[in-house]
C-alpha cells in the first residue's frame, strides 16, 4: 500500500555525509530516502558538513522537500572538545570516538533548542533521531511532544573473552575499559535510557543491545533493523576463477576490535599449494604494528596495506576480490558486509552482533567463538574450503547478491520506514 500524504519530519542526523561510509553513510541516505516522500527537516553536525550536504541536496530531483539546518556547537564546547583529544590520545583506553560522542552529547542540546523553535513554526508530524546509531548519546528531542522515532541503534555488543588473546596489551585496555564504561553509564546514567522509554518506536540493530532494551521498555515496540545499506547492486559479474587462487579483502580501521591478528594467524596456516593475495583498505593505530608483524611472518609479499582508501573508489577493490575476510570482534552491524554482498563475495565472519543479523550461511562461513586455537583453525580452514571450490564461492556469492537486494538496499529501506510512519500516525 502506497501513501500519498506528504508528512512533515524532523530528522535528527548529528553525522550525515553524501561522500562517506559508516555513521555519515547512514545518516545521509535515511535523508535521502525519507525525502522522497516527505518533507524533511534534517539538523546534521555543520563541523565538516555542511557544504557537502548542501551541494548534494541541490542536485537531488526533489530537493524541495528537504530543508537543511546545519548546527554547529558553541565555541565554549568546541574548545573542551579539543583539549579532550588533546589529552585522550595521550592515555591508554580513551579513543576518539569516546570523545566523539561527548562532542555529541554537546550537540544535541542546542539542536533540542534549535527543534523548539522550527515545532513552533512547523506543524511537524513526527521526528526522527538516526544518528549518532549507539543508545549513547541521548538525544532530547523526545521532549517536544511529537510522536518520536529513535534509531536503528546499538552499542550493548562486547568483546567476548575469547576474544582478548588476539588483542595488544593496549587493545586489552581499551576494549575492558570500554566493556566496564557501558555498565557504569547504563546503570547510572538515565538521559539516554529516558530517550528510550519515551519513543514510540526504538529500532535496535543487534540482538545484544535487543536484550537489553527490552528490559526498560518492556512490552513497548522494539524493532530488530540494522543500520547500514546499500544504494544498488553491484554489476560485476562472478566469474569462475581457477581453484587455489584467491584474492582476499579486508576493508576497515586497523583496531584493535577489528582483530587483524586472527586473520594474520590465520594465514600463516595457508598451505603452500593455495596461492593467495590480501589487500588491506584500511589505516589507523595498529597499522605500523601490523605491518611489522606481516614481515615477521614472511608474509610481506603476499599483503598489500592500500591505507585509506576514497569511499567512492572501493568499487575496484570489491570487484577485484574472490573472498572478504571480516575477524571483528566487535560490531555494530559492519557497512562493508552488505557491501561485499552486494558485489557477490562470499564473506568468513565470526559469528558475533550485527553480523549475525546481516549475514547466513547462505552467502558466509560463519566462524564460532570457542577459544584461540580453535578461531585461528577454523578461520583458516574457511578461506582453504573457498580457495578449492569456485564453485562454493560463486554459489555463496550468489546467495549473497539475493539477500543484499531483499534487505539491504536504502530505496527498499525507505519505503519501509515511510509505511511505519503512516501506520503510527493512524493509531
């Protein structure tokens, strides 16, 4: 059933970037697809933007629809933010991004002021928080007594223990402080909890943070719904490469949650008779630390470390590849899995948070978490099962193709979101 009414909404999306993947991703293409069919607020972070939302929204077909409110924060907040990332980078266990939702949290107070004059002026139907997608921040937008949307969010998921041994003593830091943090500010700390309660709808993206939800909301709506998509699929055709040679891909920061240490020992237990070739897109902390332990391995010749690579030029990266190789540990969804199906590669995943909701055994090896010796061999064995039969990857690719363009592609998305407007609004 199609609705033709055109609502008016306020979108709160603190990341939003044409150009990016990841959090900026999500927030742009919710913009794109909700303005399709309605008109649309949207308040975006101005800091690093501003310009590249505008620009793109002007070349949009129905970019009458969307009106841009670029909000920057207070010069007193932007100062403390850099004294943050000042002595945070000096300390074991603060990372950015912890000091990114803090500049966060600084936001959406002045766009909760921002919102009280735009409901005064608008006769807005409903708003609608899509980023920051973690349960932290919260967003105050709850209270100007409009139906209030909030997510697809998440931020429960964990490292597991069985995780740690792959992990740099730093890593291990980071990851325990972050782990006793979500205790300390999910007990304690009741803004973002009360942006939970009071939404009509909480969209969750991972079954971990599902859990938990549901303990303060109890029989209120919570929809499972992953927070990433894709905007087509890809036309690269899968072609039956020769067995025993492959091309693998990483793509993602270089940190420690992202657990490049399983795949490297992974690979040391290639056999000779599989010729393989791994290139990592990716940069961050633990790059150099990699790279030293690549050629400790002898394993130099064979990765390739492309650093960062142009969200718009991974195209020949995916193209190129015959597997994905994702060893995170912890993951909120994982952007990159949608988009490695999407160009039909098959993926070797542990079996852990948003990757369990986007991927099946149809189009991945899925990878248990037992113990260390267990993960390295398992993994290995996948990528030695996919190197001997192009035809397996070609059918798990295939598979994956399907389920990308069943669930994951943004149009499809937005239509969805669009009837769950319409149908609250009618209650």
């Amino acid at each position: 059933m199609k609705n033709n009414k055109k609502l008016k909404i306020l979108l709160s999306a603190f990341a939003c970037h044409p150009n990016k993947g990841s959090e900026s991703g999500i927030g742009w293409n919710w913009l794109k697809e909700i303005a399709k069919y309605n008109d649309v607020w949207i308040l975006f972070n101005k800091q690093g933007q501003e310009k590249a939302v505008i620009e793109k929204i002007a070349k949009l077909p129905y970019k009458n629809n969307i009106h841009p409110i670029s909000i920057k924060l207070d010069k007193k907040y932007e100062k403390k933010i850099k004294i943050m990332y000042f002595f945070g980078n000096l300390f074991f266990g603060i990372p950015n991004n912890f000091i990114y939702h803090i500049s966060s949290i600084y936001w959406q107070k002045k766009a909760y002021k921002v919102s009280r004059k735009i409901i005064k002026k608008e006769k807005i139907d409903l708003i609608h928080h899509v980023t920051y997608a973690s349960w932290q921040p919260p967003s105050y937008l709850w209270k100007l007594n409009k139906p209030f949307f909030l997510g697809p969010i998440s931020g429960a998921q964990k490292t597991p223990k069985e995780g740690y041994p792959f992990l740099t003593f730093r890593g291990k830091i980071s990851e325990f402080i972050r782990t006793i943090s979500f205790v300390i500010l999910w007990n304690l700390w009741y803004s973002p909890k009360n942006t939970i309660k009071k939404a009509k709808i909480v969209f969750v993206g991972n079954k971990e943070t599902e859990k938990k939800i549901r303990k303060i909301r109890k029989k209120n709506q919570i929809i499972l719904l992953n927070d990433v998509g894709i905007k087509k699929i890809s036309k690269k055709k899968i072609i039956l490469k020769p067995k025993n040679k492959i091309n693998l891909l990483w793509a993602g920061l270089i940190i420690p949650r992202k657990n490049f240490g399983l795949l490297l020992e992974s690979l040391k237990r290639i056999p000779k008779e599989i010729k393989w070739k791994l290139n990592v897109a990716g940069e961050g902390p633990l790059l150099y630390y990699w790279k030293n332990k690549t050629k400790r391995y002898n394993l130099n010749k064979n990765i390739s470390f492309l650093s960062q690579i142009d969200y718009s030029k991974m195209d020949k990266q995916y193209k190129e590849a015959d597997i994905f190789v994702f060893p995170s540990m912890r993951e909120a969804t994982g952007t990159v899995l949608v988009e490695a199906m999407s160009y039909g590669l098959p993926i070797i995943s542990l079996n852990l948070h948003g990757a369990r909701i986007v991927l099946n055994n149809n189009c991945a090896i899925l990878i248990s978490k037992k113990n260390k010796k267990q993960m390295i061999e398992d993994f290995s064995n996948a990528i030695i099962k996919l190197a001997q039969n192009p035809e397996l990857r070609k059918k798990m690719g295939e598979a994956g193709i399907k389920r990308a363009e069943k669930y994951f592609l943004w149009e499809k998305r937005g239509e969805r979101m669009n009837r769950l407007y319409h149908k609250v609004l009618k209650k």
